[in-house]
C-alpha cells in the first residue's frame, strides 16, 4: 500500500551507495558488483550491466561499473 503524502513527510530517503530495508538506521553500503541508488531498498536491484564489472563497495552509479579485462 502506498503512503499517503503526509505519511511521507519527514521520511529521509536511503542514501546513494547504501541499502535500506526498514528505514535509513539500519542502510548496509551497496555490495561489491552492484550500485544502490539514493532510496534503493533491494541490495540486489542494480547489478553491474553484462560485460562490466563493480569491484568496490558503496556505489552509487552505473557509471562505476568498469569493463571486464
């Protein structure tokens, strides 16, 4: 079910680079091969596209995705 606008006010979205499942006290930092957008809830949502690779943790953009050697 959906949020009613002021149900949604004073909520923080999950930072870019982090996961938050129940709320932004418990965001764990994106895991290596993935990126997690500002409000990404899914740790598993952006996987790096075929072909390329995230070798770091925290990401925050398809563009931190790097070719495969």
């Amino acid at each position: 079910m959906a949020l009613a606008k002021s149900e949604m006010e004073g909520c923080e979205l999950c930072p870019a680079g982090m996961s938050c499942t129940e709320g932004v006290a418990d965001g764990a930092t994106c895991e290596i091969g993935y990126y997690c957008l500002e409000g990404t809830s899914d740790a598993h949502l952006y996987l790096a596209p075929p072909g390329t690779q995230i070798l770091t943790t925290g990401n925050d953009n398809i563009t931190d995705a790097v070719g495969c050697p």
